[in-house]
C-alpha cells in the first residue's frame, strides 16, 4: 500500500501550465512574488507576462501602448513603476484614474483649464516640502502631486467657481511649493496646510497635517473665525472631506458625471437633487443649491446658501401656451420647525415669457440661522392670449444643508451677547444674480469688511 502511494503522488512540477496560471492569477504581486521562490516550476510561472499585465493594469493603469512605448516585458514595466512609486500603490490608480476622467472631461468642456495643470512633482522634491515644513505630508496627497502638481494661479480655478451680482469666487488648487508657502504654526490652524485658494476672497480650504485642536490627520475644511469668542484662535471648521483622496476624488466623481453645471467654462459647485424637479402642464421647474462657507458663520449662526433655478416650457406646447410669470410664493422650513411665507412680485427684478422651448435660469440666495432647510412653493403665470388666466406653477421643495462642522476644542465666548442677525429686514430685496451668467468685473471682495457684516436674505 505504501508503495502504491508513493507511486501515485501529485507534484507541481507534474502539472499543466494552464491550470497552475489560472490560480496564480488571483494572487497579489506581492504573493506572486513569494511564489516564485517556492520551486523552479513556480519560478517560470510566476514570470509569466499575462500575470503581470493584469497586475500593471489594475496597479498602475497601463495599456499595450504603454508597453511598447516602453519596450519592457510587463514584468519588468511593473518593477519599473514600483520603485517610483511603490510607496503610493493604495492609492495611485484611485487617483491616476479620477486624474484621467477630469482631464478628458475638461478637453471637451473647458480646454482652457487643462492648460493650467502642472507636471508632476519627483519624491525628492516632496521630501524637501516635508523637510522645508517640518512635517509629513499624507502618501495620498503625495502620491496626487507625483501626478499632478496642482494648477498654475490662474482664473478660472480647478475646484470650483461660484457667481453672484457682487461676489466671485473661483478655488485654484495649489501647487506643492505655494501651499508650503501657507502652511499654518499659529495656535487655532496649527500644523494645517492650504489646498486651494481663491484670489478675489482670500478663501482656501486646508488640510490638517497632524491630529490635533479638535482636528484629524488628513481632514478637509474651510476655516471659520469664531466671531463671538475673546480668543482670535478660536476657529470653527466647515469639513469636506475626511482624507484628501476623499476630498478629491469626491469632487472630480461630481465633475465629470454633470453633478456640477459647466457654466463659461467654468465648473460651478451647485449640487441637484435629482428629486428637486416639478412639471405643471407644460413647463418644468428644477432647482440646485449651493453653500457659501465664505459669507457663513457658525458662532454667530449665519448660514449663506445660493440656489439656482431653471424653468422650461416644453417644445412641444402649443403657441397659445405662451405665458409671462407674475409672482411668486415661498414656504420656508428651517431645522428647528420655524415655518415662513413669503411672496413677491416676479424673479429677481424680471418678469419672464415663457413660450415652447425656452428656458429662463435665474440665482438667488438667502441666509438662516440654522444649518440646514428646506422651500418650497409656486410661481403664478398669465396667458399671453388671455391675461385672465391665470395659473400656478409647483417648485419642488428643495433643501439646503451645510457641511458638517466642528467647534474648536477650546472655545471662549465673548462676554457680551449678540443681537440676531436675521431679523426685521426686507425679504424681498433681491440680491441677486440674473439670468445672464455675468460675472460682471471678477472684482474682490474685502474679507475683513465682511466679517461680522450683516448680509440680506434673498427669496
């Protein structure tokens, strides 16, 4: 019996190719790796170029093209790849793929920006930053400058524009060696480094570098000065990402499948609910909205929100549907079940004709006292046939929610108390974008003056 078992042992070496390269496929390099070193067979197999293709595929995103560009085996191209950038392999082809799309994106809706990127940077320049700042830089924010390092500080900015009457602003993202520039010691943003600024409001959103005042390693934030605290260092935080990959990944996935509407070339960060769109009869009414960190608060409670409405009368109405829309009515819910009701003549100082086909897009805003809520309401129209009808058009109820945000860890109110800042105005002074897009002259805005400033709500 011994005998016979010997006889009938199993070796690798007694085994098909094809069925031992199909098992090897599952194995991380890494592993594949090890395997080599089992046996000589293992060896052989372990080399084979299939194997590595799929792995430089799916580790660094490479094609054929990349290859005979190269005129390396695939094993050689990976080993080539991981000693620069092995370090980043986690993240490399989460980023090098949302770095991609952005690219092909903007080649066909604002070329102009693709110019604005820069080349990467090496590991010995990182290492300098780090050494220049005295701190460590985060291997996903790394390994995004290896690919690219930010943008040249032009107008308009990679991460975002926003537009009212008065008010511009555009985020550049920074490259490596501006934002070492800004990095933050001082009590209240210590050890945080900027990742974008925008050059008509001073606004940058930071990145913390180290765990610390209330923040985490690689959060996201906008700074926000606590107005009612004696401390100066007090600083509440609008957050927007947990980690730069999230951070910036999250944003070009928003870019590049339409989330944000490409308006003169430039990629405005308003967000559409795909629930917020209303159809009466023939016209359709959707809305988006956006925050405004820059013009908010959170001690005092000062929330800025923007929103942007389109109304559309369907191309298929008939011509005696044409129609001129009269008013409009506002139901307004905040967080905390206070309910309003507003009205007004027209949209923003206009009276729109609405006849099949056209559309009329118009931005207004507001301000409340509570992080998040929600309008809704109608608009009334005539016929332009008949002025005595008259008819009432849905706008879907939206809601307008502000980032999460922390409150420093330590924080000293102002001994004296604050008067409410959203009281006894006039809710229909329209301060207000109009239907043109304009951006009217780019100008800044001075910050300083605004701190503290009582800014009108707009319904």
């Amino acid at each position: 019996m011994l005998t016979m078992a010997a006889s009938t042992e199993l070796r690798v070496d007694d085994l098909p190719s094809d069925p031992l390269l199909h098992i090897l496929s599952y194995l991380s390099f890494r592993d594949l790796v090890h395997c080599s070193y089992v046996s000589r067979r293992l060896n052989d197999l372990s080399n084979h170029n299939a194997l590595w293709k799929s792995l430089c595929c799916k580790h660094w995103l490479l094609t054929d093209a990349d290859r005979l560009r190269s005129g390396l085996s695939w094993y050689n191209l990976f080993q080539q790849y991981y000693a620069s950038l092995g370090r980043y392999i986690q993240h490399y082809p989460v980023l090098k793929r949302a770095w991609e799309q952005l690219k092909s994106f903007l080649q066909q809706r604002c070329p102009r920006m693709i110019t604005s990127l820069k080349e990467g940077v090496s590991e010995v320049q990182l290492n300098e930053i780090e050494a220049q700042i005295g701190c460590r830089l985060p291997d996903d924010y790394r390994c995004s400058y290896r690919i690219h390092n930010g943008q040249k500080l032009v107008i308009p900015g990679l991460m975002g524009s926003m537009s009212l009457s008065n008010h511009y602003r555009s985020e550049v993202l920074l490259d490596m060696e501006t934002a070492a520039g800004g990095f933050h010691l001082k009590k209240g943003m210590r050890r945080c480094l900027p990742l974008t600024f925008c050059f008509h409001t001073g606004l940058s959103q930071y990145m913390a570098l180290e765990t610390t005042e209330g923040r985490r390693l690689g959060e996201s934030f906008y700074p926000c000065p606590d107005q009612t605290a004696q401390d100066p260092a007090a600083i509440d935080m609008f957050i927007t990402g947990s980690s730069f990959s999230e951070w910036f990944t999250t944003y070009i996935h928003n870019v590049v499948t339409g989330e944000y509407p490409i308006i003169r070339d430039q990629i405005f960060r308003y967000v559409h609910d795909k629930s917020c769109v209303a159809t009466t009869g023939d016209i359709t009414v959707s809305v988006s909205t956006s925050f405004l960190p820059e013009l908010s608060s959170v001690h005092p409670p000062h929330f800025f929100f923007t929103y942007r409405i389109r109304i559309e009368m369907s191309s298929s109405a008939s011509p005696d549907a044409a129609c001129q829309l009269d008013s409009r009515y506002w139901k307004i819910t905040t967080s905390d079940g206070n309910v309003e009701e507003v009205q007004g003549p027209g949209v923003v100082g206009e009276f729109p004709i609405m006849t099949p086909g056209k559309v009329h897009e118009y931005a207004s805003c507001t301000t409340f006292s509570t992080p998040s809520e929600y309008m809704e309401g109608h608009y009334t129209f005539h016929r332009l046939a008949n002025k005595e009808e008259v008819f009432q058009v849905a706008i879907p109820r939206f809601h307008m929610v502000c980032p999460p945000y922390k409150e420093p860890a330590v924080r000293t109110k102002a001994s004296a108390s604050y008067t409410s800042r959203f009281d006894g105005h006039d809710d229909d002074n329209e301060y207000c974008d109009r239907d043109s897009d304009d951006f009217g002259d780019l100008r800044g805005i001075n910050m300083a003056a605004l701190e503290g400033a009582w800014c009108p709500r707009h319904i």
